[in-house]
C-alpha cells in the first residue's frame, strides 16, 4: 500500500474548515482535549489507540490528568496527509 503524500498549505488550510477545532502547530495538525477527569480521558485514548493502530497511523500525544494534547503528522512524508486529516477526524467521533 503506498504511503499517502505530503499535502500543501492551501490543502491544509482548505481541509482545516472541516475541523474546526484543530489548528496547525509546529507544522502538524494539534489539538488540546479536555475531560472531566483522568479516566474519561484516558477512555479517550484507548478508543482512539484502536483506531489508530488499525490505521498504522499512530498520535503523538501527551496526557496529565484531564488534557490531551496530539499532534499529527506523517514522518515519512515530512508533513501533513490526508492520514493526519482522516485521524483527527476519527478523534473527534471518538468523543461522542
């Protein structure tokens, strides 16, 4: 299966206005999660850790008690992909 392509900044930024809550930081797409404690938190994580791990695209994510804080990006292809977009995505349906 081929590794997906570095996207541009107009595709980023075209893409960003479906996921409102994600900005580009440090040239990845980041967001900042908050719970109501560590537990829901962490229920977070295992769900999206499935996920990923059936993407092979996996977070880099940092917890302390109720925040999560990812940051997506694909090394192989030194930037963003539609694999960072299609994660994130999921992310975001792994809160309801």
């Amino acid at each position: 299966m081929a590794r997906p392509t570095k996207l541009s900044d107009t595709e980023i930024q075209s893409r960003l206005g479906a996921l409102p809550d994600w900005k580009v930081d440090q040239g990845k797409l980041f967001r900042e999660f908050r719970f109501a404690d560590f537990k829901q938190a962490f229920a977070f994580m295992t769900r999206v850790a499935a996920v990923a791990d059936q993407m092979d695209h996996h977070p880099e994510w940092f917890n302390v008690f109720n925040k999560v804080r990812v940051h997506l990006g694909t090394h192989d292809a030194g930037g963003i992909t539609d694999l960072d977009f299609k994660l994130a995505s999921a992310m975001d349906a792994a809160l309801g």
